[in-house]
C-alpha cells in the first residue's frame, strides 16, 4: 500500500471509529433500555446476561474507541501519554475487553447446562445467581487486566510532524520479557480460549437440539411444543450458528495477526504505524472487525427476537400515535367548544302544547280537575 491508498486508509478509519462511537453507545444503551424495562419476552437470566453485556461494550466503546483510537487518527498528542493515563487506559481497556467477552462464553455455557440438566435450570433460574455470575466476571475479569498497567511506559519518541522532526512522550511496550508474557496472555484470554469454547458450546447446544427432537414423532412434536416445532428448531439452531459464526469472524482475525506482530515483529524499532507493510494493514482492519463486534451483540442476540421487535416498533411508533391522538383530541374539542358557542335563532312561529284530561293524584288525594289544561310553550 503506498500513496494515495495509505491517505485513503487512514482517512476511512478517522471516520470508521467516530461513526462507531455514535452508532454503537446509543445502539447499547437502548439495548439496555429495552431489555430491562420493556417487555421482551426473555428469561430473567437472559435480561442479567445482555443487559451486561450492553454495559461492558458501551465501556470498551469509550475506553479503546473513543478515548484511545478517536483521539490518535485527530490528535496529535492525546492525554494518555503521559503518565499515570498510560497505565490506567491499559487497565480499563482490557477490563472491558474481557469482561464482554467472557459474559459471551458464560452465557453460551449457561444455555447449554439449562437445556441438558433439569437441576442447572433451577439454580440458574434465579436471578440472584445469574446476577453474582455478572459481577464476579466483571469482577474477576478487571483484577486480571491490573498486569496491563504496567507493560506500558511513556518515553520520548522523535517523530516527523509538518516536515519537522520533533521529540514527543509516547505510550510504548516495555522492551521487557514480563510485558511479551503478559500480552500473550491477555491475547488468548481475550480471544483465543474464549472463540473455541463459544465454537465447542454452541455445537453442543445444536447437537443436543436435534436428539431431542428425535425422541419424539411429529404428533408428539405438535402436541407438546406446538405447532411449526422443526421450524422453530431450525431457527434455533441457525440462530446459535449465526451467534458462533460473527464472534468468530469478527474476533479471530485479529488474535491472528496480533500472534503475528508480537512473534515476527516484535521489535522495539517496528513502526506500527508503516502501512506500506501488509501485517500493519492486516492488524488495523483485524482491530476494526474486532471493535465492530461491540456494536452488533445485541443484534444478533436480542434482533431476532419477535418480542423485542415487537417492543421495538412500538416504542417507534408511541410518539407518532400520541401525535396522532393529540392532534384528534385537539380536534374534538374545538369542534365541543363550537357546538357550545352557536347559538340557534329563536323560531319565528312558537309551538303550543295542550295537555288535557291529565290526572294527578298525591298520597292525600289531591285531584286535578280535567278541564283544566297545561299550556307549555316553546
């Protein structure tokens, strides 16, 4: 890549990551809304897990993508390099980045030991356990991030800016064999070990899918699930698929290349930031795919459901409709207060109404006489 084709990168990822922000922390906090105080029709379980799930994406949007690669494509010198920013943006970083993707891997776990053991779905059930779950992944997943504070240093980097050269603090890789062992880990704990078990649970959980509906005939099928079960079956699994499918591809190609850079390339003087060399390209476009990943969660686990679109296209349309009956309220009572402010012109020939032979008796025999009439005019 040389040239105009470098300028052309760079420039779609100065907007690639500022359009993710903008889509993706509105697109997570709604998720959380809908979940938790519509009714979407999902498992008290389910609601903890996703909703989580929104919350710790919408953290590693503010901490890798905002704050950490936002300001690097429009700033020269972001806050974080300097001291003591180096270390902590390390440490949140990966304290999302694990978090969001080990509530992945327990939740795929979870559904599975809920389909194949009657006593995992009491205890799972309550909501108290799958809300200790959370917090202690969260938990668990920051004190295993507080490593990352210390594998960065800030030192004075020369660099050419505007044709001149110029000596600026940068957050750099400690050249220190603790800081190789200590991204390695956080490289598999982050995407490696956390892809397969997602691969191994979800066939799991398709596998067990399809031996159980081959206990039952059709009829039984019908009787005790309803109707459409093999459709719903395939639904099902295909859902599952899709779920194993986008967290692989999206997280996959960046372990790839960043057990790349950190074995052939890791060499203190390796300029990242070359993209006349292919690995530097790879690694960018692998991180892009791998920070889309925190935008779409809660499409491909709440969009497919009908409830939440359901929920979804109300909540849309309740400010079209409260316009709507605003407006016909608005409408009927001028109409209410016209009615009252006409005034009807007095009729030119009144009516004369005759009553006659009316009797009227009281409890002490008071009698009205027949000839004697009632006039009533209007």
């Amino acid at each position: 890549m040389e040239g105009v084709s470098i300028t052309i990168f760079i420039t779609v990822q100065k907007i690639y990551y500022p359009l993710l922000c903008i889509m993706g922390i509105p697109a997570n906090l709604f998720t959380f809304y809908m979940i938790c105080f519509r009714k979407c029709g999902m498992s008290n379980s389910a609601i903890i897990y996703l909703s989580c799930l929104a919350i710790v994406d919408t953290f590693y949007l503010v901490w890798v993508i905002l704050i950490d690669l936002t300001l690097t494509f429009w700033m020269l010198q972001p806050f974080w390099h300097s001291y003591p920013w180096c270390g902590i943006l390390g440490f949140l970083q990966y304290g999302s980045l694990y978090s969001s993707s080990w509530i992945v891997v327990v939740f795929t776990i979870e559904r599975f030991l809920v389909l194949s053991s009657t006593a995992a779905k009491q205890h799972f059930s309550q909501s108290w356990v799958t809300k200790l779950i959370c917090m202690a992944i969260v938990l668990v997943s920051h004190l295993a991030s507080v490593p990352m504070g210390w594998i960065n240093i800030v030192k004075p980097v020369n660099l050419t800016v505007d044709g001149q050269n110029v000596t600026l603090p940068r957050c750099r890789y400690r050249s220190q064999t603790y800081s190789t062992v200590i991204v390695w880990l956080a490289t598999f704990l982050s995407g490696g070990i956390p892809i397969v078990l997602v691969i191994i649970f979800n066939y799991l959980i398709g596998y067990h899918l399809c031996r159980a509906s081959n206990l039952f005939t059709k009829e039984e099928q019908r009787t005790i699930y309803g109707r459409s079960t093999r459709g719903t079956l395939k639904r099902t699994i295909l859902l599952l698929s899709t779920v194993s499918i986008a967290f692989v591809v999206l997280s996959l190609p960046r372990f790839v290349t960043y057990c790349i850079l950190r074995t052939k390339y890791n060499d203190e003087n390796f300029n990242r930031n070359d993209y006349s060399l292919p690995i530097n390209v790879a690694g960018d476009v692998a991180n892009m795919l791998q920070n889309l990943n925190s935008t779409t969660n809660f499409l491909l686990y709440c969009m497919v459901s009908r409830r939440f679109r359901r929920e979804l296209v109300q909540l849309l349309t309740y400010k079209v409709k409260a316009r709507e009956l605003s407006s016909l309220f608005t409408y009927t009572t001028m109409k209410v207060f016209s009615v009252v402010d006409h005034r009807a012109p007095p009729a030119s020939n009144p009516v004369t109404v005759v009553l006659t032979g009316l009797k009227h008796t009281e409890e002490k025999g008071m009698q009205i006489d027949k000839d004697q009439t009632l006039k009533l005019k209007t």
